[in-house]
C-alpha cells in the first residue's frame, strides 16, 4: 500500500464476498469506465444545485470510476473489502478511503454526490435494509446534492439461468471465470467459479453473490422517503441495468 493513502475504518456488518478481487480489474476490463463516467458526469451537471463538488463512491471496488471521475469531482471511496481498498490506494496515491459498510457507515463529513454503482444496492437483500441504507448515504449529502444510484435488475428484467463466461490471459495469469444466475424468491443467486493458472499451478475460486431483486417503484420509494427528490428515472443507465439520480432536498 502507498504510504500517502489514507485508508480509515468504520464499522461494518455485510462479510465481503470476493475471494478474487486482486483479478478484479482484469476480469471487468471490458468495462468501459470512461464512457460510463461521461455519461454519469452529464446527469450530475444536469442535476446537482448544491455548490461544492465533493462526491463519495460508496462500494467504490478497485476505484475504477473513481478514476476517471476525480478529474471533475474531489473524490473518496467507501468499500466493505479492505482488498479492494488497498488496490485503491496503489492505484489513487493520496485519496482518501473508508473501510465500511454502506448499510451503516458513519462519516463526519458531507458531500455533493453519493454514487454507488455496478449494482452494488442490491446487495442489501431486503426492502427495509433498502430504505435505511438509502437513507444513511442521503443523511451524508448536503442540500442540492445528489444520490446516484445504479440498480441490479427487476423481477422483470432478471433472467434465471443467465450464464456468462469469461476468458483473460497476461503474461502471469490465465484465467476463466463461469457465472450461473439462480433465482430463490426474490434474490438472484450468482453462482461463480474462477480458474486461475500460473506457473504454480491452479487455483479454483467459489463465490457467491446474492442480489435482491427490487422493482423501481421500491427504489424510487425509498430515495423519496429518505427526503430526496426523484428527478431522474433512466430504465437504461449507463450499462443497461438503469439508474436513479435523487436530489436532496433543501
């Protein structure tokens, strides 16, 4: 870890689940990050009345966006996994980082934008855990600021027994990555196993992912009874999964 990072520690309450996050950014390279920041950029100079430009990434990942948005916005990052805080910090020397877990982390400070993206939300599995965590990242927004949201599928846009496979090789690794979706009630279960090869041999890595399935009603409720106003519901977003933006309200 860079001796300039800062990374501080909150407390947290979700177990991170990803066995393979030093493959992270390998395995999602065929993200296009700069494209999405654009795109997240424009909603932001749209929509934002608050006058400062401070915006906190919560389950910021690897720092990915953070990367491209740190050229417009002075930027932190907020994640459960402190793997991921520590390539953060390789990769962004100097930013600020808080280990924590979006549901119930506690900062002193306020910002302009709250992201969190990549599906992250719906991790929290449930309607109320939902509208409390929403709620906890409006309470760290100042007035005319923004929450940007980015969801995981509908119960009507979700298709079980979705499979994706993924094959990436460096000079150091091979690697092929098998993802099953499930469904159990309504909770889509990502099934995902990694192969990754070296010289030394092979390594199998398991995970699982668990995701709720929440209509956009149930989002929109909950930005709405966090004392945010809903002003922009797009079914496509930047990746098409869509995305709500929420404007705090003064």
């Amino acid at each position: 870890m860079n001796p300039e990072s800062s990374i501080s520690q909150v407390e947290t309450a979700l177990k991170p689940c990803y066995q393979s996050a030093g493959f992270y950014d390998l395995l999602n390279r065929q993200k296009d990050y700069a494209a999405e920041v654009a795109y997240l950029s424009s909603r932001i100079e749209k929509h934002k009345k608050s006058e400062g430009n401070r915006l906190l990434d919560v389950a910021c990942g690897t720092g990915q966006h953070i990367y491209f948005l740190q050229t417009s916005m002075k930027c932190e990052g907020l994640d459960i996994d402190s793997e991921f805080l520590d390539i953060c910090s390789d990769k962004l020397p100097g930013m600020k980082f808080h280990l924590g877990d979006m549901t119930n982390f506690q900062l002193a400070d306020k910002f302009d934008v709250v992201t969190c993206l990549f599906s992250s939300i719906g991790y929290v599995k449930t309607v109320d855990l939902l509208d409390s965590t929403i709620k906890n990242m409006a309470d760290h927004i100042n007035p005319g600021g923004l929450l940007i949201i980015e969801p995981w599928y509908t119960p009507a846009t979700f298709k079980p027994g979705h499979s994706t496979v993924i094959v990436e090789e460096t000079d150091e690794y091979k690697i092929v990555r098998m993802n099953l979706w499930l469904q159990k009630e309504m909770v889509a279960q990502g099934h995902s196993h990694i192969l990754v090869m070296n010289n030394a041999g092979i390594q199998h890595i398991q995970e699982l992912h668990e995701l709720a399935l929440f209509t956009n009603e149930e989002y929109a409720a909950s930005m709405r009874a966090a004392g945010l106003e809903v002003v922009e519901v797009d079914e496509n977003g930047p990746i098409g999964r869509g995305l709500f933006v929420g404007r705090k309200i003064a």
